[in-house]
C-alpha cells in the first residue's frame, strides 16, 4: 500500500559505480514527486522511480513536483523546501568505496542516516500530500 512508502526507504541499484573518497562537492540529484492513487499519468521524467516503486506500491498517478540538483560538501547541511511546507535537510557525512553517507531529515516524517552508492537512486516517502503522498528521491553523483 502506498503508506508504506511514508515508513520505508527503498534503495535500488542506478548506473553508476562506487567509487573512492572524493575532496570535491558532491552532487545530488533530488526529485520531489506526488503518487496518488486518482486517475492521471505518469510523469515521463520519473520512469526510473516508477520502475522501481510500481511492483511494491499501488498509484495510479505519478507526477514530479520539482528536480533540482544540490552540491554540497562534506558535513556541510543542504536545505530544499517541500510542497507541503517541510523542509529536507541533506548532510553528507562520509565517502568511501561502499558510497556516500548522508544524513537526511524530512521535518515531521524521517530521520535517517543513508550510505548511498555512487550513482544509485534512493526513494522516501516523506507524507500526505494533496490526496497522495509524496516521495523524494536522491541519486548521488561524486
């Protein structure tokens, strides 16, 4: 069920390989989406989240509310405002050949640390929103 997107993190595999620590910013692409399970589309520019989330969760629509792409450094804290009025903190803590590990908090839903490959998409549920839920990904790049 789509609620379970708000309590689960999924983490799937993208096209990239870990690679070694890095001394430059890292670059995150985010993705702020709406599932809902009324009639709609499928946003042609989340095909890859929709692969991933259709065979765990049921919607009918998938529309992507923002992308954006964060650079931030080491222990350095990213802030990028969400439709509902949240906020998604994006702290970076570590690289190593197992990815990056970030530090994400989504004000009211999610605190968690992540160790996220290079490359790799990683799927959020943070809330209710608008008669669905949205969902943030992150792929990291570095």
């Amino acid at each position: 069920m789509i609620a379970a997107v708000i309590a689960g993190l999924l983490v799937w595999g993208g096209s990239g390989i870990a690679g070694a620590a890095s001394d430059g910013p890292i670059e995150i692409d985010v993705m702020v989406s709406h599932i809902s399970q009324e009639p709609g589309e499928i946003d042609p520019r989340a095909k890859r989240l929709d692969e991933k989330l259709r065979s765990d969760f049921r919607y009918e629509s998938l529309k992507v509310l923002s992308q954006r792409k964060v650079r931030v450094a080491l222990n350095e804290l990213a802030h990028v405002s969400l439709p509902d009025g949240n906020e998604l903190k994006l702290r970076p803590l570590n690289i190593s050949d197992r990815g990056v590990l970030v530090a994400v908090t989504i004000e009211g839903s999610v605190q968690s640390d992540l160790q996220i490959p290079n490359g790799h998409l990683v799927a959020i549920g943070a809330g209710r929103y608008q008669n669905g839920k949205l969902v943030i990904s992150l792929e990291p790049r570095f």
